[in-house]
C-alpha cells in the first residue's frame, strides 16, 4: 500500500532514524540480538509505544497505522518476546502518524495520546484496562500534526501533551491536560524551521520538562537540519528555542544518559533517504512490527 505524500516522509524518516539508533547503541555497548520476530501491525505501521494496557504486568505495543483507514493497533505482550495478534482502533482523526501513552484521567489505566497529521489534530484514547479503549476524543493541535509527546509541563501533577507542528512555519503545539481526558486549546510555541518530531526531558536540571524538537532542515536539499531545545518554564511555557545543527535532515530525536548524568540526544537520517523526502515520493511498506530480541 503506497503511503500519500503527506505522510510517506515522516512515516520513512521514524523508522529509518530509529534502525540507525538501535544499531548505534548496539555498537557503542557491545550489544547483541538474536533474530528479529515479526508481527503483523496494520498496513503502513508508522509509530510504536509501549506499556501495560491490559494490567497484566506484561508489556503491549500500540502502533499508528498511517495506511488506509487510519487505525491504531494494540498488541498484546505474552511476556516472551511475542505477541497477541493486532486488535484495531479507529484513530479518529486522519493518517495517525504518532503514539504516546499516559494516564490522562488519572484512573490508573494507560490512555493514548495520537497524532493526525492530516486532520491536524490529536486523539486521545481512553483505557478500560482491558487491553481495549474508548472511542476517540479529538483535540485540535495545529496543521499537520506529526509527533506528541507527553510530560507534566505546569506542575499540576497532570499529563499534557507536546505536539510538533511540521508545515511552516512550524512549532511546538502544547496542550495542558485538565485531569479528565481532556486537554485545553493549544498554545504553539517557536521551534525555528518546520519540525516533525518532539521528546520531553529535563536537559538543564532544573526539575522543569523541556522540549527537544527535530526539524528536516529547509527544502528542497535538507542540508541544515537542527534540533531545537526549548527550556520549560514550569508554567506550562517554554523559552526561546535554542536549535543546535546536525547537519542533512533531522529526523527523529531521542534522549539519553551520556553516562555522566548529562541527557545526551541522538538525531539522524541517512544520506540518501533526503532525496527521496524532498520529491515527497511514497513507498511500500511490509505490514508488520518488527522487533529485534536481546542475546543473552
């Protein structure tokens, strides 16, 4: 299934930036893995997050389908690696691009939290604890809507959502949680460039959440990506974005230990694949999950 353009840039750019993570800190730690498993996940599996959505103690994946039918698939962990066959969701909102999960009712279930970057909004999903979830509830975030994260950015002890709004001029859409499942209009903050995915970390030691958002750079070449860290104000505001460059096209960003106590972010797309996002070309997509099994 071709993806449309909107969504094959974004869709390519998640996976192919997370393969080069998964095989850096290979690299780095000295860590193997036995031969991935695959498992069926819709038809152009574009994000996946993990938690225990069926209280069990085991881990489930929920995975945005950006396909035809916009879903959301939910897989549940048997706690050896594997997983139960796909359960569909309607995503409620069009070509979810991203997923993230919280308690955003505060009734001790995981919720999820998606992106639509065609509907240019996010639908939140509501847990039963049962593996299964409410019917969508949506919130608009800004136009195309490609990445959320989610994180207590006011100190009220509810989750709000971080949305990375990826047509210019871009930003970062922040929408405070109300405690109930639903979530206040957004407020958008500068990002500098367009930007197409957000991760949520404390990067000056404060105690306050800050933003780390990725930006492709500009078109049609991609050669100035960057990614911006915008410091939290613990307002629920952030500062000015501070971009630091990495060179050709960002794509998504993820945070990490240095091993000093410092966060240290990774942010990286291969050569090539610039090309390809810049004519806005779809490809082919296998539908499954494919996941890599730690040796022993």
């Amino acid at each position: 299934m071709r993806l449309s353009n909107k969504g094959s840039a974004l869709v390519w750019l998640g996976l192919a930036v997370t393969h080069l993570l998964f095989t850096a800190a290979a690299q780095a730690q000295g860590v193997s893995f036995i031969n991935r498993l695959d498992f069926p996940a819709g038809s152009v599996p574009s994000c996946v997050a993990v938690g225990d959505f069926n209280g069990d103690g085991r881990l489930d994946l929920a995975v945005a389908d950006v396909g035809v039918g916009s879903y959301l698939s939910v897989l549940l962990g048997n706690g050896d690696g594997s997983f139960q066959a796909p359960r569909n969701f309607p995503a409620g909102g069009y070509e979810p691009s991203s997923v993230a999960v919280g308690d955003f009712n505060g009734d001790g279930r995981l919720d999820l939290a998606i992106a639509n970057i065609s509907s240019n909004d996010v639908s939140v999903m509501l847990g039963n604890g049962d593996g299964s979830f409410q019917a969508a509830r949506n919130f608009p975030a800004g136009n195309y809507a490609s990445s959320v994260a989610v994180g207590d950015f006011n100190g009220d002890g509810r989750p709000d959502l971080a949305v990375a709004i990826s047509l210019f001029p871009g930003g970062v859409a922040v929408l405070l949680g109300n405690g109930d499942g639903s979530f206040q209009a957004p407020r958008t903050f500068d990002a500098g460039n367009p930007h197409g995915f957000v991760a949520v970390a404390d990067f000056n030691g404060d105690g306050l959440l800050d933003l780390a958002v990725s930006s492709l750079g500009t078109y049609p070449e991609y050669r100035d990506g960057s990614v911006s860290i915008l410091l939290g104000t613990g307002d629920g505001s952030f500062q000015a974005p501070r971009p630091f460059p990495v060179g050709r096209a960002s794509g998504s960003v993820a945070v990490g230990d240095s091993g000093r106590g410092q966060r240290r972010l990774r942010s990286r797309l291969p050569r090539r694949l610039h090309f390809h996002l810049a004519r806005h070309r779809g490809w082919e997509l296998p539908g499954a999950a494919k996941l890599w099994r730690r040796g022993r």
